[in-house]
C-alpha cells in the first residue's frame, strides 16, 4: 500500500457533511435513538428513497442523508 493517498480513498468532507446533518436533524426532529426505537421512521426505507431522489437530480446531498439512514439502522437495527 505504499504511495497511497488517503484523500483520494476516503471523504473526510462527507463525513463531516454527515455529522453537521445529525446535529441539525436532533434540534428539529429530537434524538435519533428515540425516533428510531419507537419506530417512527424506517432507516432501509428512507435510504432507498434518498438513493433513488438522487438517481433522479443528481444531487450528492442526497447521498449523504442515505449514509445517515444507513448508519441509524447499524445503530438502532429494525430489520429483524
């Protein structure tokens, strides 16, 4: 793996659009955990929906909402 640049492997700015989406997601919508254990939102369902508002515009912002939706089902797994 010599030679190997980081940045061209890995987003750095995608993460933090993530994380900076999390945080504004918790003051509007409240906490994650809470929203997702009483089931009020389907993470699978709601990245499939993201992938496919992308697929249509074009638009990467949309890509990272479906990464969050991914990562709230690791985090708060509803498929059974």
């Amino acid at each position: 793996m010599a030679n190997m640049k980081w940045e061209e492997e890995y987003s750095e700015q995608f993460d933090e659009l993530a994380k900076n989406r999390v945080k504004m997601s918790y003051h509007k919508y409240g906490s994650v955990k809470n929203n997702y254990k009483t089931g009020n939102v389907n993470a699978l369902e709601s990245m499939k929906l993201c992938v496919q508002k992308y697929l249509d515009t074009g638009n990467t912002e949309y890509l990272v909402d479906a990464r969050n939706y991914l990562m709230f089902e690791f985090m708060y797994p509803q498929h059974p």
